[in-house]
C-alpha cells in the first residue's frame, strides 16, 4: 500500500537551542506497527497552511525502544512549516506519514562509528547514537556536532546526559564556528582541515569505523566523505544524508515542482499507484512528473520534492524519462529503471510510472 498520512497527537513540545523545538507524538497501540523505525529515519509532516499543502520531511531524534516519535525542527525566518510547527501545542493533532529513509544504522552488535553533525543535522545522528549506546553495550561512538555558538546547539542537554551516562563509550566533540572555545580543534566549521587536525591528533581514526554517519549540509558531506576516505575510510562505510533548510532550499525546490505554470505538453503520463491508473498529459520542459501530476490534480507521494528523501520513488514501466537530480536513488535502483517523480523529465511521448514496484 502506498505511504499515507495518519493524524497523531502531540504528546510534547520542547525548545531546543534558541531556534530549534522538538515535537513528540504519541503512538496509538494499533499504529505500533506502522510507526515501527529504525534510527536514522525521519517522519513526514502534513499541514495546510494558508489553503496550501505543505509537506516537510523531519528525522526521528527518539531511540529505539521508545514510545514517542520524536522530531527535531529547525525554525526558520520565513518557515512556512516550521512557523507553523511553533504554533503547536500538546494534545493538537498533526498528519505524520509513517518512517521513512534509508540513512540507517542497524542496531545489535559491537560497532565504532563516527557521527558527524552540523545544526539540525543532529536529531538523525541522536537517534542513532543513543540507539547504539543503549542497546549495544560494547559498542563506541565519537560525535563530531558542528554549530554557530553554544546557544543554537540543538538538544545540548540531552547530548550532555548521554556523555555523563556512558562516559567510556562516547567521545563528544562541539565545533563552534561563532564562538571561541579553549581548545583549537572545536573553533571553526566542520570541513576537511577540520577533520584533518582531528586526525593528526587522534581524535578521529578514519581507518577503523565499522560506519561513519554525515547529516548536514552538501558541502560539508561532500568535503568531508573525500577527506575521510583519504585518511583511509572504507567508501562503503560512509553514509550521509543531506540536511536541508526544511523552508529555505525546500520550499523554493517545492515551488519548482509543484507551482511552475505548466505549459499544455503533449506527452502522456500514466502513474499506478495502489493499483490504481490515472492519466494526465504534460510537457517535459516546463514541469516535472511530480509538478505535472500536481497541477492534473492526481496525488503522487512526495515529501522533499528535492531528491533527497525517495518517497516519490517509482518504477519506469514504460517509456524513458531523465532527473535533474538524484542525491538519494542507489546506483542498483538506477539500473533496475527506478527513478524519482519529483526530479523526471519524460523523454519519450508516454511515460509509465509504477508507483507500487518494489
Ligand atoms: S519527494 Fe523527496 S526525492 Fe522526490
């Protein structure tokens, strides 16, 4: 069955950080099941907004095992949905779809792995280190969290318990860009002589990480991957996920996909999704699939509408199409003919979408 929405009940609202806040829903015995997670993921958010649709992805900060579902938001000057986030209170009721996302960390088991953060790039990486603290009790975690000064930190309490409850096993470090600290190493950014310094001072060893977690920003995913497989990281051990500005570079991402004006196309699109056939006609050089489908008023499942999260992925039936971008589809899933609505072109006078392949 294809992703849906479910309403579910705030059970918390807490700040974090001068402009950060973190929502908890409660979850309905009977939704267990399909709010099961596994760190690392993130939940979908719903709200109309001024007779708008708006749609935010936001990771689970929770560990697993407890009841809540957690979400970290960034407020944003001009947030659409993280304004409208701040207006929520206890016992509100918000659309959330189920756990999504493939920035996973398995838990069980002994593992070393480096985390590295930037903002609200933390609350995937909270999710995951606590995960591995409490339920892995062999297991080592260094933490590399970059932010502008001590009072943006998101969730520093907490980060700071962690510390204190498994003082042995985790090994926290706080870059601050805006702010100096004592020692060199945490003053700055997060980036490539960052990490360097980090190396060269044994306070990171790139070599020995069963897994090495990024969220953060492009760049510094980027700089940093290629820095740390130099320093002998295993390729296949990184894993990142991009942090977008959830109303910056996502809204105008969205306004791409979901408002252009469309010009009338002639190219005939047909989506299957929970079985079910629609068909509209679009033009491929002014809309993408997903804006096209939008503008046709036949529902598709998307989230980012930046090519980040997957959620409109889907199976090319027939036809060919082409992305602008792809920063979450594997090389595997590119090569079995999946592709992502919210970044596909269609090249060929018809195009068949599979919304229910696997
Ligand atoms: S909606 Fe997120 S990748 Fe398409």
């Amino acid at each position: 069955m294809a992703l849906q929405f479910y309403d579910l009940t705030i059970a918390s609202v807490e700040s974090q950080g001068i402009d950060g806040i973190a929502l908890g829903f409660d979850i309905p015995k009977e939704l267990e099941g399909v709010f099961a997670f596994v760190p690392g993921q993130y939940l979908t958010l719903r709200a109309d907004v001024n007779g708008e649709d708006i749609r935010r992805s936001y990771s689970i900060c929770s560990a697993l095992g407890a009841h809540e579902r957690r979400v970290g938001i960034r407020v944003l000057e001009d947030g659409k949905f993280s304004s409208y986030a701040q207006t929520l209170k206890q016992g509100d009721t918000v659309s959330v779809m189920p756990p999504q996302g493939r920035f996973v960390a398995d838990i069980g088991g002994k593992h070393n792995y480096l985390l590295i953060a930037a903002g609200s790039g933390i609350t995937p990486i909270l999710s995951i280190a606590k995960s591995v603290l409490e339920g892995e009790a062999e297991s080592q975690i260094t933490l590399i969290y970059g932010n502008k000064t001590t009072a943006s930190i998101m969730f520093r309490e907490e980060l700071e318990e962690l510390k204190d409850q498994f003082m042995q096993r985790l090994s926290l470090v706080h870059v601050l860009s805006r702010e100096n600290q004592d020692v060199d190493l945490a003053n700055g950014r997060i980036g490539l002589d960052k990490l360097r310094l980090m190396h060269e001072r044994g306070v990171i060893e790139p070599r020995t990480y069963h897994g090495i977690y990024l969220c953060g920003p492009q760049e510094m995913i980027e700089t940093c991957s290629a820095g740390l497989v130099e320093m002998g990281a295993e390729k296949d051990h990184i894993h990142f996920e991009l942090f977008t500005p959830a109303d910056g570079v996502g809204l105008s991402v969205e306004k791409r996909a979901l408002k252009q004006e469309q010009a009338a196309g002639d190219i005939e699109v047909i989506t299957i999704l929970d079985g079910t056939s629609r068909t509209f006609k679009m033009d491929g050089k002014t809309a993408t699939v997903l804006g096209a489908a939008h503008e046709a008023g036949v529902e598709l499942p998307f989230s980012c509408a930046g090519g980040m999260c997957c959620t409109c992925r889907c199976h090319v039936a027939e036809g060919e199409a082409e992305m602008d971008v792809n920063y979450s589809l594997e090389s595997w899933e590119l090569d079995a003919g999946f592709i992502l609505a919210c970044q596909a072109r269609p090249k060929t006078s018809k195009l068949v979408l599979d919304f229910d392949a696997t």
